[in-house]
C-alpha cells in the first residue's frame, strides 16, 4: 500500500485501515496535495460506530491520526474531530452522543 492509497484508506475509513496505520506510522509524510475529508466521511466513520461495527477506540484513533496528517485537510469536520478527540468535552463517545453528533451534520 502507497502513502496516498494510506491516506485514503483512513479518510473514508476503508476495509484495510489498519494496515493503513501501519503504513503511515511507518512513512514519513510525504509532500502531496492536500486530500480532502468531507462530511460525508465522517458519517461513514459515526455509522460504524452506531452499527457497532467499531468501538470508541477506533473511532477516537480515526480522529486523531486524521488531525495530524498535514497531507489531509480536515476544515469541514475540524470541529467534530476536536469533539471526538476531546470527548470529556461531550460527556464522553456513547451511541447517543454520537447519534447527537450525527444528527448536527447538515
């Protein structure tokens, strides 16, 4: 797996995403363009988790490795990231907090 098939793994947090922390904990960032993250993205990342398909770990990791790759810009969802990744903030992650969330993004 590339760096940018990493990234995109993590931005819509695909299938192989563990294997894509793997790869981008072992790779220096590289320069690229800036991929996006849309709203769209971080639906599919709070659906996992109201399906229990991925725990609070998971989905507060997804969070924080995406505010710490410069190669990704994450203005559209910067403040549900810090929410999720500063969840004593919003009473902590629970399927009805996250459900709240989910319900804000328009």
């Amino acid at each position: 797996m590339t760096y940018e098939q990493a990234l995109n793994q993590l931005i819509t947090y695909g299938t192989d995403i563990n294997n894509a922390y793997r790869v981008l904990a072992q790779q220096t960032q590289q320069q690229i363009l800036p991929l996006k993250v849309y709203k769209q993205h971080l639906k599919h990342a709070l659906n996992l988790y109201i399906s229990a398909q991925i725990d609070d770990d998971d989905l507060t990791l997804w969070a924080t490795v995406l505010i710490n790759q410069t190669a990704i810009d994450t203005n559209e969802i910067d403040d549900f990231l810090f929410a999720l990744t500063n969840d004593d903030m919003m009473g902590g992650i629970s399927p009805a907090s996250i459900k709240k969330m989910y319900s804000l993004i328009k």
